[in-house]
C-alpha cells in the first residue's frame, strides 16, 4: 500500500511538473524577433530588438533590415504606469526616447497589474478583457504561459507572456496604430 501511495504521489508531481507552460527567460543580451505588418500598405517587416539594459531606463536596441539599427529608451515612469505603445519607425543610429506613458512591445507593471488583478486593463485607449485563449500559444515550439485579452467588440486582440517582470507582448491584432506584430523568435546568447 505504501508504494503505491508513493508511486500516486511521483505521478502527480511529474504531471505537475509536465503541466507548467514554457515562460522564456528575458535578460540582458536576449534577442526578440517580430514580424510587423502595416494595416494600410499590408507591407511586413522583421523587427528584431536586443535586451540592452533593464536597470532604471530599459533600453533596447532594433535592428530592421533596409532600414537601419537604433536605441529605443523606455523612462522607469512608463515601465511603472505606461498605458500606450509607441508604433512608429525610429530613426536609424538615433536613440528614441518614449515618453513617459509609452512602452514598446511590452505593458507597464501597472497595467499588468490590472490585466492579473482584474481581468481587464486599458492600453491605446481601448480597454482590454482577459479571455481563456484555445490557440495553445508556442514560443520555440513550447506552449507558453499567455494572457489572451480582446475587446468589448472583439476586434483588437492582445496575447501577453505571463512574466510580472517583463509581460512583454508576444502578439498583437489591431492593438497598435496601425501595425500589427507576431513574435517568431526569442534567443539568449
């Protein structure tokens, strides 16, 4: 009786174990990779951006084929309560500073906080409701560990890793301005 009490109980600590999504780990020198489309021309683009610094301003650099390599600087007030996302081109070899309430691809902590705490939060002005998402997200090919939000109307759609450090946004459907992003690749060198 006792082994099979034990042998229950590795059984369901394995299907635990089993059971946990795949959440990437984001540091210095981690590379995302997206593809962006443009809504108005249908023209898409590989953007990848490199983890710089993530101490006080978050820096990241980009790097888009044909057009050139750049700095994005996020302000520790919008990495805190930021409640846009800047969607525009930079200006190749510059540093582009965010203002205070934008962030790039990912939310603030406190719109995070929302997003856990409440099941809804605003981004772009439009306000966002955490869904069961059925589309079992991968990142490198394992199910990730994603908040699915929609709109009231279910037009703008926003999947989110579940990382409170860094919820960065894994994709976005008519979210942004604009342009619409999926992430294709996440590596740390």
């Amino acid at each position: 009786m006792k082994r099979l009490c034990s042998l229950s109980l590795v059984m369901l600590i394995g299907s635990a174990v089993f059971a946990q999504k795949y959440v990437p780990v984001i540091k210095y020198g981690t590379k995302v990779s997206y593809n962006v489309a443009s809504r108005a021309s249908g023209a898409t683009a590989t953007v990848t951006l490199t983890i710089l610094s993530l101490t006080d301003t978050v820096k990241l650099g980009w790097d888009i084929p044909f057009v050139g390599k750049g700095t994005f600087a996020i302000t520790p007030k919008a990495m805190q309560s930021g409640t846009k996302l800047l969607v525009e081109e930079p200006l190749p070899d510059e540093v582009t500073q965010l203002d205070d309430n934008e962030t790039l691809v990912f939310l603030s902590k406190d719109t995070f906080s929302s997003l856990v705490n409440n099941k809804t939060f605003m981004l772009n002005g439009y306000t966002f409701n955490v869904k069961p998402d059925t589309s079992n997200y991968k990142i490198d090919d394992k199910p990730a560990d994603i908040f699915y939000a929609v709109t009231a109307k279910g037009n703008r759609e926003i999947w989110i890793l579940n990382n409170p450090d860094l919820p960065l946004i894994c994709r976005s459907r008519r979210a942004a301005k604009a342009l619409d992003f999926y992430m294709v690749a996440i590596k740390n060198d």
